[in-house]
C-alpha cells in the first residue's frame, strides 16, 4: 500500500452561477521517501489540489468526490480534531510567500517551540532545543540569534529555510510545497530546492513539489503530473516525460522553456490562454489551443471536440489525448498485420 493514495478526487466552489469544477477525477500515489512534482500554467488546479490533500479548501470549496488516503486512513472523511493531528505532524506544508505563513508579531523560537507544543507533551526548553537542531539542519547561520528574531528582520532566502525547518520539526512523512522559490532569485532558488531536496533524502521525507517550472521538476524529482483545466493529462516517470513528451500540452510547455528557442529569435509559446473552469470547451480542454487537432488528411478529430479524453498507455506513462490513442491503435494493427 502507497503512503498517499489519492483516487478520483474532484473539487468544486460553489458560486452564485452555479458549481465550477476545479479538480476533476485526479488520482495518484506517492511512496514513502519519493519526490512527486505537479506541473501545469497559473490556473491548471495544482495549488487546490495539494490543499485539497489536507482539506484546507476554503468555503465556497468543498471536496465533492474521491478519496485521500494516508496510511489507510481517510482524510477527506476525517473529522477537524483527526485532521489536526494530521497537519503539520505527519503531512507539513510549505506555501509560497514565506511572510503570509510567518507570524509577523512573534519571534521564530516563539513560533517554532508553540508549533511542537501543539503536538507533543514537551516543555519549553526541549522544543527550544529541537528548534534549533532544525535551523542547524537548514544551514542557517547564527541559528541562536535567529531563534529570537522576527520575520522581518530576515531575509527571503533565510525566512523560507525557516519555513522549511518548521516543516521539518515534527518529522513528518509527507512534504507538499507549493511553489517553495518564487519569490526568490534564482541563485537563492537553487539552493533552497537543493537544500529541500538533501534533507528529503536524508530523512526518507515523500515530497510534492507544486510549480511551473519545469526544469526545477526535472532536477529534484522522480514522477511528474501534468495538469491542464483541472484534470491530470500525463503523468509518469520524470526524466520520461522530459524526454519525450507525449501530450500537445506538454510538449508545449517544453518547447516554452528559453534554452528551446533559437538564440536572437522570439520564445516559442503555446497560442491562447488557459480556459476558465466555469466555461470549459467541449471534449479534451486543450483542443481550441492545441496544433495536432486535425488529422494528416486534414480533418479535425471528431473525438478532441466531443470526447473528454481517457487515459492510454505509451511506455511508463499514461497519457490523456485521442491523438495519442489514436497513433498507438494505428501502431498495433500495423503489428497485427505483419
């Protein structure tokens, strides 16, 4: 059994005009000790499905279908109390912006010891002592003086190894960060996410790495989800899916990244934007954006506009598009005809 077992998972806001589908029938697995990424542009439903694994989807959003499963138990049926003793302890999570997570009118000690004290029986003195075993473990320097420093007296690149140490006080199984280096320059992201990924390895720590940047999902982890409008349209083993991506949509965001383009000549991109989720088009989401819509003698694929893609599988990976079903089903009765 997988550490976090996500099945058919679907989440929606509930709005005056009616329901909007954030997540639909997303599932997935994370092992002990693996490092998980979720890829897609601003807007895909990465960031609500890794809150969702918690159920820290504020109203008007509710969880509406699916399972979340840790070590056999059911998250998403949990009750508040359950829930507590769940966060932060055994899952931990890193959101974006370090100063939105930070308490700006108490000290980092405050916040760290008051953090175990909710979860363990210690007194003030070992939570301080483990506190600062952890901003040890996080490089920080002076790690004493820091302990009684505010948020606003560091850095962003020291407030998010903070943040990192806190995920890290209770020893958790899980680590979901969600965009962990945005804010930070890119000399700072490197070793905030070599660091993140260091101390995943030495503790056995399962890791879901939220972001767009694709070449961060390529260096830290091992399998990736590629979401588009709120479903996963390929997933599978990392450096596969680098390689040789199987999805119009992935292959876009690939061809996206700046060391893909011709030097003196304009970046390559994927034409239109990302559909809202309350209006989403007919059939596979990405056909109004997609170059592989028509067939070779021309015609558009009846499927693409009608159809809601399922899953195929080509190699490791599974991939959601009726173009690729469509080259693997030509592909077998070539086979069978030899």
């Amino acid at each position: 059994m997988a550490l976090l077992e996500v099945s058919q998972l679907d989440v929606r806001f509930a709005l005056r005009q009616g329901e909007v589908k954030a997540i639909r029938d997303v599932s997935f697995t994370l092992e002990r000790g693996e490092r998980l990424g979720i890829v897609g542009e601003s807007g895909a439903g990465k960031s609500v499905a890794a809150f969702s694994l918690l159920n820290l989807i504020s109203k008007p959003g509710f969880i509406a279908g699916g399972s979340i499963r840790f070590e056999g138990q059911t998250l998403n049926t949990m009750s508040e109390r359950g829930l507590r003793k769940i966060r932060g302890n055994r899952i931990s999570m890193i959101f974006q912006d370090p100063m939105m997570t930070l308490n700006p009118v108490l000290s980092i000690g405050e916040q760290m010891v008051e953090c175990l004290k909710a979860h363990r029986r210690i007194s003030s003195r070992e939570a301080r002592a483990i506190a600062l075993d952890k901003l040890r473990q996080v490089q920080i320097p002076s790690p004493e003086k820091r302990l009684d420093q505010y948020p606003h007296e560091l850095s962003g690149g020291m407030r998010q190894r903070i943040i990192i140490a806190i995920a890290l006080l209770l020893d958790p199984d899980i680590i979901i960060a969600d965009e962990p280096t945005t804010a930070l320059d890119v000399t700072i992201q490197a070793e905030i996410m070599a660091l993140l990924l260091d101390l995943c390895e030495q503790h056995n720590v399962g890791l879901i790495l939220i972001t767009h940047d694709l070449g961060v999902v390529s260096q830290v982890t091992q399998r990736m989800l590629v979401m588009y409008a709120g479903r996963v349209i390929e997933q599978g083993p990392t450096r596969e899916i680098i390689n040789d991506p199987q999805h119009p949509y992935t292959q876009g965001l690939i061809n996206a990244l700046p060391q893909m383009a011709t030097p003196g000549e304009k970046l390559n991109q994927i034409r239109g934007s990302m559909p809202s989720l309350s209006n989403l088009p007919s059939g596979c989401a990405f056909h109004p954006r997609c170059d592989f819509i028509k067939r070779a003698d021309g015609q558009t694929r009846p499927a693409c506009v009608e159809q809601v893609p399922g899953f195929v599988q080509t190699g490791n990976c599974q991939v959601a598009c009726h173009m690729v079903a469509e080259l693997l089903e030509d592909r077998r009765l070539k086979e069978e005809s030899q």
